[in-house]
C-alpha cells in the first residue's frame, strides 16, 4: 500500500510527524510486514520561510519530503488553485492508494480536491480507482465561515473517506452535517502526539538561556521560570485592520506592565507592523544579539524552530494567541491561554483545559489576562493543580498509531466497496 501525506504550514508537520512515526512502527511489526506501507510525503510549500517550515524536519527527526510543490505565498485562490495545478501531475504519477491530509490550510483542501476528482488508469482487470482521502483533524467547525480555515474544513470533511477526529464535538459536528457515522473515528491528537514525544528533549533547548528567562538559583532576585508572557498574532482578523491591530497593541502595551512579552513575529504579521507604522511598539531582538526584557515593551523575536518554541511556551506563566493549535498545546501542557478570537474550533479546550476566548476588543484582553494571571498563579492552591491537569480524552500520544491501525485495517475493504 502507498500513503501519500500532504503538509505546507508549520502545523501541518507536528501532525505528519506522528503519522509517519506510526507507519514506520506498523512497518516493523509482525503484523506490518504482511502488509507493508508506503509512504510519501509531500510539501506544498505553502510555507516557505526556514523557521515555519524547513527547521521542523531536524526537530521532529522525520525524513525531508520526497516531492516539494514549491507554492510559495499567494492570494487564497491563486495558492489553492496552484497546489491543485501542480499536485495533480504528481498524484497520477505516484497513484497512492491513501491520501492523508491534516488540518485546514489552503494545502488541506486543495490536494484533497484533486484526488476526490481524477480516476487512475486501468491496469489490466483493475477497476477503475482514485485514492482514498483521510483527512486528520476532522469535524473541526467554528461556526464562522467568514475564516477561510472554516470553509477548507467543511469542504474537505464533505469529500473525505476516513475522518479522524480529536475531540467528541467534532463528531457530533460531522453527524449533525449528515456523514455517515462509519466514516468518523475518534482517535486523539497526533499534535498531542508530538509534543508528549518531544516535551523532554525540548528541556535542552537553549532558547531561556539566550533569552534571559532561565531561573538562575544563585541570584536570589532572579527572574522566576514562569515571570514571561508568549504572544503568536497572524490571523487577518487580527492584523490587517489597522485599528484593531491598535487595539491589540494598546492591551499588550497594558499587559506588559505586569509581565514581559516575548513575540515570535509570523512573517506576515511583521509585514503589516511596517506597513502600519508600528514598530516603535516594539522591542526587536535577533538571534544573534543579547537579549535583555524590558518590562514595558514587547519584545519581538524571529519565529522558532519546534523545540525552542516547545520549551519557551512550556515554561511561560501566560499564552496569549490566535493560534488554534496553541490552544491544544496549551491544554496539555497546563499553561493559561487566552485566545483573541470571537471564537474556537477547538471547545475542549475550554471546558476540559486552560483557554479563554476573549475576541480582540483591548478591555475584554486585558481582563482576561490579568484573571488568567491571577487564578494560575503559585498562590492558586488545589484549584490551580486541578486546572493544570485537565487532559481530554484520547490525548495520550497514541493518535498516530489509532489512524495507520484503522487505515491498516479497514483499507482493503473499503476499496473493494468502492
């Protein structure tokens, strides 16, 4: 059996990786050898920049990808339509049997479309066939279709074969939208996966000692671990309007009173701090340079690889993101996240974890974060530790190996019904 596995954002790798993992276990066990798999991987190059890309290969340990599409930024319909126009070729050529996609980038949707749609040539008595798509992340909804993420989402849980979900309202979403209920598994998070496999060694990251923020136990007024904030801000809503982006920053410039913020900036957020004129909002630090916190200012950064971002958010006092996958990271890990979004695909991480959803108006941010601040500090007691250590079921490191399991097992029938 071949599987061809799409990644092009930097999520979409902490997902991969826990999948390719699983394949390469099933590969080796008894049970595997009878039925081994194949497996592609291939990089639309959605994302391009080093840091948000190319670095997660070292970090993660998974091979670099066997085709590289080479997209490269553009407007939604030109990037969708380009992943489709140069994904085809290369899904005819390969014909993988499964097609896993992960997610809700451009990536996701536009690789899933092209293998709902062609039909492979006949090979002697062969039927006619087109790969089975999986997609990981599933049932995923929002409710707001103004984000391009909710459309991918819905179209390509509407074309997909197996839908893996990680959360039970995920489930409920797809039933509710009328797929059959045979199509949907509940297996975890492969995201989940990929921190619990890596939380360890992203302890020797180096990132606190070049920032400044590691506890140093001879100073007896040293920093504590914990006395930082980690900001991620990039989605549209958020930074393309310049007045809320003031808004934003105002909130920040508050917060930061009561606690530094570190900001990795995503390149097209930086983008939009020149365009805008913000830059005098901001300390900006380089890898290369000494890095001193200032108490009054947010301290931006460039973006980091996976472990030196791992190990900087788990040791963090407060989140605050627009990031849907910060939100899960942040359950796990116990950290209080605030979200500055009006809403959440991921529920569970506000009954089961440590997210508040809070939109971007500057009152409703500041609030949040300082309450945030307040109930997980070290004076939280039984509270606190109850909070921190809320898990949601099946986040157990076991996702990966649940869907190649499924996939392994189920796949030889479902093509014979197809």
């Amino acid at each position: 059996m071949k599987y061809m596995l799409i990644a092009g954002a930097r999520p979409n790798f902490m997902k991969i990786a826990s999948i390719m993992s699983a394949i390469d276990s099933h590969n080796q066990s008894p049970d595997g050898t009878d039925k081994p798999i194949n497996q592609l991987l291939v990089h639309t190059g959605q994302h391009y920049d080093r840091a948000m890309s190319e670095t997660f290969f070292d970090d993660l340990n998974i091979p670099r990808s066997d085709i590289n599409l080479g997209v490269g930024s553009l407007s939604h319909a030109e990037q969708t339509a380009e992943i489709m126009k140069r994904f085809e070729p290369v899904v005819m050529s390969e014909q993988p049997d499964v097609l896993i996609v992960v997610g809700d980038v451009n990536s996701t949707i536009a690789c899933a479309l092209v293998a709902s749609k062609i039909t492979y040539p006949k090979n002697g008595n062969q039927k006619k066939r087109r790969p089975l798509i999986a997609h990981v992340e599933a049932g995923l909804r929002s409710f707001d279709r103004t984000m391009p993420e909710e459309i991918n989402r819905i179209l390509t849980d509407a074309i997909s074969d197996f839908l893996f979900v990680t959360e039970k309202s995920a489930e409920e979403n797809l039933q509710r939208e009328g797929i059959a209920k045979e199509k949907i598994h509940f297996v975890g998070n492969t995201m989940i996966d990929t921190l619990i496999k890596h939380r360890e060694k992203a302890k020797e990251s180096g990132i606190l000692d070049h920032l400044g923020l590691k506890k140093d136990s001879s100073i007896e007024k040293s920093r504590p671990a914990d006395d930082y904030c980690v900001l991620t801000l990039h989605r549209p809503n958020n930074v393309d309007n310049k007045e809320i982006f003031t808004g934003i920053l105002e909130a920040l410039s508050i917060i930061a009173k009561q606690i530094p913020i570190i900001f990795p900036v995503h390149p097209r957020t930086m983008n939009r701090i020149r365009e805008f004129g913000f830059e005098n909002h901001f300390v900006f630090q380089t890898h290369g340079s000494q890095f001193t916190i200032c108490n009054s200012r947010i301290n931006c950064i460039e973006p980091l690889g996976y472990l030196d971002f791992l190990c900087l958010m788990s040791n963090a006092g407060l989140v605050l993101t627009d990031s849907g996958g910060m939100q899960e990271e942040t359950t796990v890990l116990g950290i209080p996240c605030v979200t500055l979004r009006q809403n959440t695909e991921r529920p569970v991480t506000v009954t089961h974890g440590t997210n508040m959803i809070v939109g971007n108006e500057k009152e409703n941010i500041v609030n949040a974060a300082l309450s945030q601040l307040e109930k997980f500090s070290p004076s939280g007691g039984a509270n606190n530790q109850e909070l921190r250590s809320s898990i949601p079921p099946l986040w157990d490191g076991q996702a990966g190996k649940r869907i190649i399991n499924i996939l392994a097992d189920h796949i030889c029938d479902h093509s014979r019904n197809n």
